[in-house]
C-alpha cells in the first residue's frame, strides 16, 4: 500500500515537472504571439488573426491546467484573460485591445512566477 | 483470466492534465482503456467501448462536451464526470438533464479530487446493481 502511495506521489511529482517545463515553453511562445498581436492593428493581416486565435487557444488550457496543477493564482489570472479574449474574437477585433495587452504582459509574469516559485 | 478493473476513458485537451487524470483513476482501481483530447473523439469511443466511467472536459476542439452528451446516450451505462474550469449554471442545468453524474472543477485538489470520483463512482455502481436486481 505504501508502495503504492509512493508510487502514485512520484508520478505527481513526475507530472508537476513535466507541467512547469512546459510552461516555460508556453511563456516563450505567448511571448511571440504577444509581439505578432500587438505590433499592427490591421486586421487584414492574417497573422494578427492568426496570433489571437492561437493565443486564445493555449490560454484556454492555460487556464484550466495551471489550477489543477496547484498555480491558482497563474490559473485565475489566464482564466481572466481568456474571457477578454473570447470577447474580443467574438466581437471581431474591436474591443480594447490595450485592456488584453495589459492583462497578457500580467500573465506572462505570472508564468514566470510561477516557475521561480517552484 | 477475466479483468474486474472497471474501465475508464479520460476526456481532456490538455495533454498534462489528461495525463494526470490517468494516473488519479489507476491510482484508485480504473484501467485506462481510452484517451481522447477532442469531442469528436470522445464520442467514437464512448460508444466503441462503452467505458465503467468517463472523465471529461467541456470546452474541447470539434465538439464540446455537452455536444457529446446529446449526441450519446450512454449515462445510464456511463459513469460521466465533467471536469471543468468553469462553471455556469446554465452549462451544470444542461449536463444534468443529460444525465451526467458529477461536475469537479480544475482546481480542486488532487487528494479531494481521488475522493469525489471514488464517492461518484461507487454512488452510481449502487444505482446500477440496485437496478439490475
């Protein structure tokens, strides 16, 4: 029974190692779709399209594997962001862009937080 | 040799999380016996190898967890758990009516969580050999 307690506890560990590897993987990633979503306003660039449908994305899961993963604070924060986001894709690109950006440079340091920290 | 593991499938788009899920539901007694990270998925192997339980997110590619619901009918015979980061009543009133058995929210902690699954599984094992007797 201990065996397996042990067993299960270092899968965990294994698994909440694996997370914040990829986290930073995922910081640098938003870092470069921060740059291709906030660098032009023209919306006929499918790029800037392109980089808020796929920031959308990894913010989604963001949001919900950093709180089961014990970052609730990072998970509050992506959650916040996503909902921005969803709105903004939603309503075609026409909302305040300057509230996401402000909100994503918040996020990513709380993804460096959250890798400091452990 | 006959298998008396009950069988489980997880249901998550996020690869850590499935993950995780795997080992919370073989840490308490479940063979893994499908992954899926997309509704479409998830709703072949529902109804392919219709599973003792089912853990599954809401918001995935294709087709979204309430879709595969209404596209399925297999919560009588499915232990269905939605995990889920958010949670609007409209979206638990609907899962519901669908016959799903118990929502757990992302962020609940992993021991709490070992305990709601095992508390919804037994729960709906009862159900179901009290209706087959």
């Amino acid at each position: 029974m201990l065996n397996l307690q042990s067993e299960f506890e270092e899968k965990l560990n294994t698994a909440k190692t694996n997370y914040l590897k990829s986290l930073n993987e995922k910081h640098t990633l938003l870092g470069i779709l921060k740059d291709l979503m906030f660098k032009t306003d023209d919306l006929k660039d499918e790029n800037l399209v392109n980089a808020f449908q796929e920031a959308y994305g990894y913010i989604h899961k963001l949001s919900g594997s950093s709180a089961m993963f014990g970052f609730s604070e990072l998970g509050q924060t992506s959650n916040k962001l996503e909902l921005l986001l969803k709105d903004f894709i939603k309503n075609d690109y026409s909302s305040d862009k300057e509230v996401i950006c402000e909100n994503f440079e918040i996020l990513l340091n709380e993804i460096e937080k959250a890798i400091k920290k452990d | 040799m006959i298998n008396l593991k009950p069988r489980a499938l997880v249901v998550e788009d996020e690869e850590h999380i499935k993950d995780l899920l795997s080992y919370i539901l073989e840490s308490i007694g479940f063979e893994i016996t499908g992954t899926a990270d997309n509704g479409q998925t998830a709703l072949e192997l529902l109804q392919s190898q219709k599973p003792d339980l089912a853990v599954m997110d809401i918001n995935m590619p294709y087709l979204s967890g309430t879709e595969v619901l209404k596209r399925c009918d297999c919560a009588k015979k499915t232990c269905i758990i939605m995990l889920t980061a958010l949670t609007d009543e409209d979206t638990v009133k609907e899962c519901l009516a669908l016959g799903v058995s118990y929502f757990i929210r992302k962020d609940t902690p992993v021991p709490k969580m070992i305990e709601l699954i095992k508390k919804t599984w037994e729960n709906f094992y009862n159900q179901k050999t009290e209706t087959i007797s």
